[in-house]
C-alpha cells in the first residue's frame, strides 16, 4: 500500500494559500493545524467536540483527550497542544461567534452537520488538489508530524506515544527520508 506524500515547505505554503481563499479558511486551516501540528487522524478530528478543545471561558485546554472509542487503537490518548494549535484554536474559535457549547461538533460542514470522517477526507483530498499537492492525502499532516519530530531528535518512544502507536515498527513506517536528509546526515560526520 502507497503511502501519503509528507508535503515539503514549499508545499506547505500552497496549501496555506489555497485554505486561505477558501470560503471556510478558519475551520479548514483548524482542522489542517490539528492533523499537521497535533498528529490526529481524520476519524479522531471529526469526532472533537467544541468542550474537547476549549473550556467554558473560550481559553483553548493544554491538552486534547481523545476517547477510547475515537481513536483506531480504541485506547484514550492526550494530544497535547503546542502554540501553532493554541493561535489556529484561538483563530478558529473568534471565527465561530458563538457561545461555547462543550457539547457541540467542534467542526460542521457547509450543510451545519458534524464532519464524517469520509466528508472531511473528501476535505483534505480536494484542499491538496487546490494547491496542486500530488500524492497526498488525509494522513499527510500526520506522517509530516511524525517525521518532523523524529528528525529532530525526538526519542522514539516519544513519538510512538504521541501518535498512539502500540508498535515501534509502526512509527517507523511514518518517518519520510530524502535524498536531503540522508545528505545532511552524512555532512554530520
């Protein structure tokens, strides 16, 4: 099985762009922010409720408590949340004008129902191919966080437990090496 491209910095940049003219520009950047900067899978950011994220007085939690049952290893696991997350979350939330309902979607499609999973890979698909991206997908912001923690030196059992992996084997698999990488690796020595 193919795996999904881990977009470069150039391309990271298109993709910005395009979720920048587009007509849900705050609720798209969000849910990109969450699977490059936060490792979450498509199924894991549609189930997010609006109390998952953000607490009664609008301040955006720490950390993001994902259910047992929203997540493919049907284990709980926290996400935590950096300032890239923190400032698309604070964006997002001001976007909303709305009172805070900690039991509402956090994300709704155009038609104000709560994301799928399949509507918001339909999302990230049509989003990529905007900005001209080939080969990537909805799991392409979750490779891009995994390879850009391992390569920066990020222990691997750190990694494994922040993508909720039961399995090294598994993590590896993610971590995207270039013809770059392996030249900077050497320059090292």
């Amino acid at each position: 099985m193919k795996q999904a491209k881990v977009i470069s910095e150039t391309e990271m940049k298109r993709l910005l762009n395009v979720i920048s003219a587009s007509r849900y520009a705050e609720r798209n950047r969000f849910i990109v922010s969450l699977s490059f900067f936060g490792g979450l899978r498509v199924g894991e950011i549609s189930t997010l409720l609006v109390g998952d994220l953000f607490d009664a007085n609008g301040g955006v939690k720490d950390q993001i408590r994902l259910k047992a049952q929203n997540t493919k290893a049907n284990e709980a696991r926290a996400v935590f949340v950096n300032n890239k997350l923190r400032k698309e979350a604070e964006i997002y939330l001001q976007s909303l004008n709305q009172p805070i309902m900690p039991e509402n979607p956090l994300f709704l499609t155009q038609k104000r129902k709560a994301f799928t999973a399949n509507t918001m890979c339909q999302l990230f698909t049509e989003l990529y191919s905007k900005a001209g991206i080939d080969g990537a997908s909805s799991h392409s912001g979750r490779r891009w966080f995994i390879t850009r923690m391992a390569h920066s030196g990020i222990s691997a059992k750190v990694i494994m437990t922040l993508a909720g992996h039961k399995h090294l084997s598994t993590t590896q698999r993610y971590i995207d090496v270039n013809d770059e990488m392996l030249k900077q690796a050497v320059e090292i020595l």
